[in-house]
C-alpha cells in the first residue's frame, strides 16, 4: 500500500498546482495580444532580413570557389 501511495501521490500534487495555476492565468486582452503578436512579427521580420543578407553574401562566395574547383578540373 505504501508504494501506491508513494507512486500516486506526487500525481496528486501535479493535478492539484496544475489546476491551481490553470486557475491564477487570465487570457490576454486585445492590446496585449496585439503587443505580443507585433513583437513576434518583428522577430520573424528582423530573422528573415538575416537569413536573406547571409544568404546573399554566400552566393558569390559559393559560386567564386565552384568556379575555382571547375577550373581545376577542366585543367588539372
């Protein structure tokens, strides 16, 4: 019965602050919402203008050492 109890009762204590905290959260409200849903836009924007200009600085670069390895080739 003990070893029951010692399974269960740590069960019993998530439920317990799990409902606790479901019950203390509050949704947000319109402006709130807005606020996080700009800053999350903001965060892809900033994300994809990196990606973008990473992207675009290794293009000559990876087409500068293709060019090099095919001149190798045809010559060497």
């Amino acid at each position: 019965m003990d070893q029951v109890q010692q399974f269960t009762e740590p069960c019993k204590q998530f439920i317990k602050d799990s409902y606790r905290l479901i019950k203390k959260c509050t949704k947000p409200d319109r402006k709130e919402y807005q606020k996080i849903a700009m800053a999350t836009a903001i965060g892809f924007a900033i994300m994809g203008f990196i990606g973008f200009f990473v992207k675009l600085i290794h293009i000559p670069i990876n087409n500068i050492i293709v060019y090099v390895n095919v001149i190798e080739f045809i010559f060497f």
